[in-house]
C-alpha cells in the first residue's frame, strides 16, 4: 500500500503516520525529515536546503522530485510507504512516477495549526515554528498544495479526515476510509456489522437514475422500485404517460396501501440482503414506504439520501430522456410530493445533494455519502 499523507504542518502527520506505519508494518518517509537531515549535512545541498527552509520557502519541484525519488528506491519501500510532506505542488503531484493509492487530508483550521505548534510541549524548538515563520507556512501551503488536493480529488484517491479530533479518532477514520478496521491491535478487512438500505428519492429529473449507476459501479445491488409499474404499463402496451402512471398506481395504493410498492419488493429486498450487506432502493417515494420498510426489517439500517435539482433543469433533463419523456411538469411535482406523499421522505432525508452542476461534482457527492454511510454511520 502506497499512501501519502497531507497537511499543514500540525496537522498531525507525523502521529498518523508513525501510527499508520506500524498497523501496516509499512515504512513511514518524511520529507521534512529528510530536509532537516540534510540541512544539518556541510555540503551545497545541505547550506542551500537549510537557507530556504529557514526562509519559510519550498524547496523546488525539481529538486525536490530527484530527492523524493532516490529516497523511494531503497529496498525498504519496495513494499509500499506513507509518505508525509510530498508532493507540495501540482507540477510534483503530476510528476510524481509512483503509483499512490491513496491521499490522506488531516484538514485542521489555522488557529488550530498554530495554538498546536506554538504551544505544544517540547524541547527541541525548530527555527521555522516561530508563529511568522508558521503563517508563511501556512500561506504557502493554501498556494501551492490546494490545487494538489483537488487534483487527487479529481483522480478519486482523496480521503478527507477532520484533523481536530483526537488522535485515536483521527486514526479510526483513516482505517475505516481505507477499508480497514483495528481489531485487537491487529489491521483487518473492514466488515460491516449492520445490513444498510440506501433509499434514493427526488423529483422526476433529479438525477436519481445517475445515482443508482454512481452505486452499481461500487458494486452494490439495486432494487428499482418503479419496475413494477414500469412492467405492468408495457405488458398492457401502455404509454409511458402521467396518466397511465397515475392509475396503475392508484390501482395498487387501493389493493396494498400507499406503502404497496414495498410491499410488492418487500421479498426481493429480503434475498438480496442474503448476499449482500448493502442494497439500494432506487425510487422509494412515499413516507408510508420508508416506515413500512423500518417495521418489517428492523435488523436493517435505513439512509435516505435525497437529491435535488432546480425545477427548470429537472424539466429540461426530463424532455431530453428517451425513455418516458413525457412525465415532467407541475402536475406531476405536485402528484410526487403530496399525492404520492413523498414530501417527507426528501424532508427527513439523511443526506441531501444538490445536482445543479456537472456529472462530476455530483459524483464526488455521491462518493462522499457513500463512504461515510458505508464506513462511517
């Protein structure tokens, strides 16, 4: 495993990473370190490396880069590493050769960073923590290693962790992030104690088939609770029209009640779950639904994630379809939220999301539910 760990300094690096290192028996690099060795070294290298840290200065991507590298080549990290302090800057960050598997944010506000560095017990005082020369750190970090942040994000190996908690939690949620959990001082395989329902809802448009894809790329297993009526308007050689829609639903509500579609789905959930710790429902709609689901599966944790859109884009989303193009409009709105009483379901939402933007950033949202409900709730 190859990871790398980021953050401004006091951010708590280097307790991860030693931590870290010892979970996984995986060497823990400092580029710090490495520096500060360095600098102490009377050679050009050294003389220069101490004078630009003492500055408050980064050492350039070049020579960082050469150095970084050499120190990868030993024998030791064949194996993998936690690498804390590198890349810094984009232009590293591209052309770095290794294979990262994933980056580690331990994100903490800067009054936080310099109340730890300032005031932190220690003997051994370093030049560059006098609270100018941390601000200059500071700064220098919001300048050149955000848009690193943003370009592992944009890669998908970006673990953001919230560096304020204590150091045990801070530790439980890089195991949990990475797929692992501590188990008597021992690393192993994260499994999850509890079966999941993940319920997607939202106005027609929103986004909710895109969402059902983002979830089946993960590998989870999908319930479409529309299909029912979708089957039953196609085997009548019926049109997927509001009307026709309306009334194959009234047709059910009047034999099961208004929770009739998890009634119908209720046995398919229930095998599902036989194989898999985490099913999706993708178009749970009324709150009679969702509370018929917590009666008869109590064992099962449910999430509704709702997801939302501005009405006009989710109309012009709903004419573009090829499929059902026509089932979008006010009336239809209005039918979904009260008729359907779906209103509260999207109203006692677990998570919310807005789909305003582009399929990426909407599937960074995804990505970020996904985890914390997987791994974290």
């Amino acid at each position: 495993m190859k990871l790398v760990l980021i953050g401004i300094q006091g951010s708590g690096k280097s307790t991860q990473g030693n931590m870290l290192s010892k979970q996984f028996n995986i060497p823990y690099l400092s580029t710090g370190h490495i520096f500060r060795q360095l600098a102490k070294e009377k050679t050009q290298l050294g003389r220069y490396i101490k004078e630009t840290m003492n500055a408050g200065l980064l050492i350039p991507d070049e020579k960082t880069i050469e150095i970084v590298n050499s120190y990868l080549k030993r024998e030791e990290y064949k194996k993998g590493y936690i690498l804390d302090g590198f890349p810094r800057t984009i232009t590293q960050a591209k052309e770095f050769s290794n294979n990262v598997d994933k980056v580690i944010y331990l994100e903490i506000p800067d009054k936080e960073a310099i109340y730890r560095l300032v005031y932190r017990a220690s003997e051994n005082v370093r030049q560059d923590e006098t609270i100018p020369a941390i601000k200059k750190r500071i700064e220098s970090f919001k300048k050149f290693t955000i848009p690193v942040l943003n370009y592992y994000r944009s890669e998908k190996k970006l673990i953001e962790i919230e560096g304020t908690q204590t150091i045990e939690l801070v530790n439980q949620e890089i195991l949990k992030s990475l797929g692992k959990q501590l188990i008597k001082n021992k690393v192993e395989n994260w499994k999850l104690n509890n079966k999941k329902l993940i319920a997607i809802v939202g106005l027609p448009g929103v986004g909710k088939t895109d969402a059902t894809k983002f979830f089946q790329n993960k590998g989870l297993p999908t319930i479409s609770f529309g299909e029912a009526i979708n089957e039953y308007i196609e085997k009548k050689h019926l049109q997927h029209v509001e009307e026709n829609h309306k009334m194959v639903r009234l047709e059910l509500r009047k034999k099961y009640g208004m929770e009739a579609l998890a009634v119908i789905n209720e046995k398919k959930i229930r095998n599902v779950l036989k194989e898999s710790m985490v099913v999706i429902i993708d178009g749970l709609r009324s709150w009679e639904e969702y509370i018929y689901l917590k009666k008869s599966l109590p064992e099962v944790k449910i999430y509704i994630v709702a997801i939302y859109a501005d009405k006009r884009l989710r109309w012009e989303r709903s004419i573009s379809r090829t499929h059902r193009n026509k089932l979008y409009g006010e009336e239809r709105d209005l039918d979904e939220l009260i008729g359907i009483n779906m209103a509260p379901t999207i109203a006692y939402a677990d998570h919310l999301l807005k789909n305003n933007f582009s399929i990426e950033d909407f599937h960074d949202k995804l990505d970020e539910v996904y985890r914390t409900i997987y791994y974290l709730e």
